[in-house]
C-alpha cells in the first residue's frame, strides 16, 4: 500500500525589485482589478492604464453622436475591451440589443465573459469573432437588414500594446508579432524578412509619415529580428546621428508602420467603409474613431463622398477631438479623432 502523498509545499509569490512592479507579468494587483480596486485607482489617478485593462475613449463625445434609444441594434465593430459596448448596452435597454466584433481571440471570450458578468445575457447581447468584412453576415445571423447604431474604435488595445507577449510593445522585449489575430497571417518579424527595401519605403511613408523612410527600410529590409528590442536597437543603430528624441519617434512610428501592414488595417477600413451604407438602416447613425492621418483621411473622404451622393442626410462638419481633461487623465488618447455619419433616411440604396 503506497503512502499518501503530502500535500505541495505553499510558494510565495516571487519578489519583484523596488516599490513597484516593472513587468508586465508581475502586476498582479492590476490584472486582478475586482480584487485590488485601491492599486487600480491609484494607477487611474496617476494618468496611466492598469496592465491587462483600456480605458475607452471619447465614451461621453460617442454617445451624443450615436444617440442609442431603448430598443434600438446596435453593431460595436470593435469590441476590444468592451467599455463602449457597456456605456452603449446601458442606454438600450429596456428591449435593444448589440453585436460585438472582434477578431482578436485572445481578448474575444474575456471580453464577452465580463460583459455576461455585468448581466448582460444573450438576449441582449451577442459576440461574433470576426473582422468588418463579417458584417453583413453578421446582420443576416441576427434577422436584420440594417444596424440603427454602427461605431468603429481603430485604435489598438492597451490590453494588445503592454502585454510583451503579443509584439506590439516598444518597451519590452518579447516576439516581433503584432498580429491582431496571433493564428493568422505573417507576422512583423516575417514581413521583415521577407520585405525588399522598395516595398518597404512606401509602408514606413504611407503608413507612420516615417521622415527617415529610405535610411531604414534599406537597414532593416530583408533581415531577421528574434524580438520587438532587436528591432528597436536596430532602429536607434540606424539613425545615430539625429536626437535621442527623434529616434524613439520614428520606433515608435515603424512600429506603428509594420502593425498597420500585418493586419491589413487600411484594406480592411475600405472594406468596412464600403459597407457602412448598406449596413446601417435609414436614419442610422454611424460613429467611426480614428488614431492616424491616413485612416481620418479614408473616413473623411468617404463620409464627403456619401454626402454628396446623397447616402448620408449629414456629416460632421469637422473632427471632434477628446477633451482636455481626458487628454490629461488618459495620454492614450491624444491623437484620437471621432467623426459621425447620418444615414439618409430616404436613400435609394437604403434598406428599408
């Protein structure tokens, strides 16, 4: 008869260096944000975003311009951390109903478990893993012909830029990725080792307005980079000559650059801009933020052309920019942009 197993020895929670934890793995208070609401209030106060949280942006400006009434659909293209879907599901009810997109499976099924925790169950709230192209099918799979209410968040989770894991950091090292959807497609270190440095010129220009485009497609064309550090460091090799702050400016900007190109963000913002009309039910509002020149360009042009055309009964007359208070409490949200689209309620093309 074999002895019984003694229980495993308790193991202490590995000490970190210093006051605070610099890691992304080791702060553990903030990933548990419902068990340590003090270090989570702390973090708030101090203007930064808990590790493993985001902080939705222009809630309060996005809410005036869609209007969501009780009753009413709405399409969240971008579900992400799920803060709009929350502040949009509040103003639904009684009786309305929203669809999360997301595409990234990792962030997909937390999202949607804490917004079943907060009560919000099938009956008024469906998640679909997808990208904007899936919309359409995404209407049909609901019953509908149009959305009453349609916002898009392009900018990219703080959830996705601190975790080191999933490449889109500048500050910690981890693998070169950046894929939205880490099963699909190639990633950042693949794009660069197979990417000639006239291809890559234009991406750096069209995508991040990369000042030092020639000087660092040629350095980093065509080359292999284990990690997001080997990339940086090369990025500072390249560019000795010019300020130190300049340099983190344009690692930032070819991080920006590459992130844009793996995911296709411009050819699926086309997509999702040729839609729109179709997708929105007459009378509709649609909501789009933006974080780039290039994609408030796409949006812009194609919001002026709608107009014109007779699809949207309004547009906004210029781009709505987050207040200076949010600007200060949330950094993150410097560069965001909010335009809005009124779908023609008598539009040919519209579905009735």
């Amino acid at each position: 008869m074999s002895e019984p197993s003694s229980p495993a020895p308790h193991r202490r929670r590995p000490r970190y260096s210093g006051k605070n934890p610099r890691r992304f793995e080791d702060k553990y208070k903030e990933h548990a944000a419902f068990e340590h609401p003090e270090t989570i209030a702390k973090v708030l106060a101090s203007g930064k975003t808990p590790a493993g949280t985001h902080r939705s942006i222009m809630v309060d400006e996005i809410l005036e311009v869609l209007r969501p009434q009780p009753g009413e659909f709405a399409v969240d293209c971008t579900l992400g951390y799920g803060g709009h879907a929350r502040a949009i599901l509040e103003q639904l009810q009684p009786g309305g109903r929203l669809a999360g997109i997301d595409a990234d499976p990792l962030e997909f099924l937390r999202t949607e478990a804490r917004l079943r925790a907060l009560g919000y169950g099938p009956e008024c709230f469906a998640a679909y893993r997808s990208n904007f192209a899936g919309l359409p099918k995404i209407l049909a799979a609901e019953g509908r012909t149009g959305a009453d209410l349609i916002l898009a968040d392009l900018g990219v989770s703080s959830m996705q830029l601190d975790n080191p894991a999933r490449g889109f950091s500048v500050k910690s090292d981890g693998p070169l990725d950046m894929r939205m959807n880490p099963n699909k497609g190639q990633s950042a270190a693949q794009l660069l080792q197979r990417i000639s440095r006239e291809e890559l010129v234009p991406i750096l220009e069209e995508n991040a307005d990369e000042p030092w485009a020639g000087e660092l497609a040629a350095a980093l064309a065509g080359r292999v980079f284990a990690s997001t550090q080997a990339l940086v460091r090369a990025i500072h090799g390249t560019l000795q000559r010019i300020n130190p702050e300049e340099q983190a400016r344009s690692v930032r900007r070819v991080f920006q650059a590459l992130r844009i190109a793996v995911n296709e963000e411009f050819v699926v913002l086309e997509t999702l801009l040729g839609l729109l009309p179709s997708c929105t039910r007459p009378g509709g509002r649609i909501a789009i933020l933006t974080f780039h020149s290039g994609e408030d360009r796409r949006v812009k042009k194609a919001f002026e052309a709608g107009w014109k055309a007779g699809i949207y009964s309004a547009i906004a007359p210029e781009v709505i920019r987050p207040s200076a208070e949010e600007r200060r409490q949330n950094s993150r949200s410097t560069p965001a942009k909010l335009r809005w689209a009124l779908r023609s309620p008598e539009s040919p093309s519209a579905d009735a």
